[in-house]
C-alpha cells in the first residue's frame, strides 16, 4: 500500500545536537511538507519542497533544515539552532499533477523530545 | 490574527448523539479539508471540499464559501469516534490549520 512513513515515532535527543527526522513517501507524489505541532496550536509550515532539489522556507522555518535528493524523500533536520525544538512533527505530501483533483496524504509523525 | 477559527475546543458526547464542529476562516480558498487527529498523532485527511456537501459513512461535512464557513457532523457518534478533528482551509499553496476540536464519547 502506498503512504508516508515517518521514523521514528518518538525520539529523544540531547540540547545541543542536531538530529534529522525522516520521511519517506511511495505515492509518486511531487509536493512535500513538513509541520509542526505544539500543545494547544494548529500545525504551522516549516517547509515545503514542491519538485525535486527545490524547496522553499514556511512560517516558522529558522533552526531547521531540509534536503529534497529524492522525490520519495524530504528529511528534516532540527539544528542546534532551534530554540525550542521539543514538538511534534508531521510530514504531508500531495501530487501536483492534476491542480483540481489534488489530495493530501500525512505520515503518522515523530515526537521529539530535547532534554 | 487567527485565520481559522473552530468551535468548539473540546466536545463529550454520550455514544449515539449528533455532533456538530463549526469552522469558520478568513483566507481565500480553493479547497477546505477536515481532518482527524487520533492521541498517537497520526493524522487522516477525511474529506477535501471546494463547494455544498460531502457524505463518509457517519461524517458530513459541508462548506458555505461565501459565508466562509464549513461544519463537520457525526451522526449516531461512537467512542471510536473519539479524537481531534482540525479544520484545514487550502489557497492552493498552502494549508492554514485550526487548532482543533477535541471530541470525547463515552460509551
């Protein structure tokens, strides 16, 4: 069956260390998304890669970086940078092909937690 | 400035009853998505809709585009029924998310 998978569920890192959060996709879809999720907020963008080695910044992207090599692949690195890294993220992708029939598919998220 | 607004925040309802979530936005939209959100964070993407009304099983979900606004019903509720629902507003670049209802029933 074809789907995103995110792993790991949950993860647990040191302040200070970067770590990179996957996601995988086999829809041959073109557009990927990663989101973020704190308690009481809705998701917010952090970013978006809308083809192949391309992507582009969303909301709330400082401290975070993201590679798009491969079409099935759009991993998430939360850097040393990031404030406040401990949330939830969730990774999304669509196909681009038909703009009118568009549809969204979500991973099942990674909990990260820095202690 | 909230471009989504849901109501209402946290729902219990006994197994059985109708339920009702509200949505309404503030941003120009191609297409408007309701999702569910169980406690492992998983998320499903239930219904896409531009325009009128959409039926899934027990679900409802309809759209009012000039009054910007879209309600998700459940009818005849279950426990498994139990999660957060969000609303999601799309321009067609990007989703705008609610902060969720979070609905409890209980047997």
């Amino acid at each position: 069956d074809g789907g995103i998978t995110q792993s790991p569920k949950y993860l647990f890192r040191k302040e200070g260390q970067n770590v990179t959060l996957s996601c995988e996709q086999n829809l041959n879809h073109d557009a990927m998304y990663w989101y973020r999720q704190d308690p009481g907020q809705g998701l917010r963008l952090i970013y978006y890669s809308q083809i192949v080695n391309d992507f582009q910044k969303g909301d709330i992207a400082e401290g975070y970086s993201v590679s798009r090599e491969k079409k099935e692949s759009f991993p998430l690195t939360v850097t040393s940078a990031q404030k406040n890294p401990t949330a939830f993220y969730l990774c999304a992708s669509r196909t681009a092909r038909d703009a009118t029939n568009y549809g969204y598919t979500f991973g099942s998220g990674t909990r990260l937690t820095v202690v | 400035k909230n471009e989504v607004e849901q109501s209402p925040q946290n729902l219990t309802a006994q197994e059985g009853e109708f339920i009702t979530i509200n949505c309404s936005y503030s941003v120009g939209i191609s297409a408007l998505h309701w999702l569910q959100q169980h406690p492992g964070g998983g998320i499903v993407s239930l219904f896409m809709l531009s325009s009128g009304k959409k039926k899934h099983g027990r679900l409802i979900a309809t759209i009012n585009i000039q009054e910007k606004h879209s309600s998700l019903h459940i009818t005849a509720s279950h426990p498994r029924d139990s999660a957060v629902y969000i609303c999601a507003p799309n321009t067609g670049n990007q989703f705008y998310f609610g902060t969720g209802t979070s609905l409890t029933v209980i047997p």
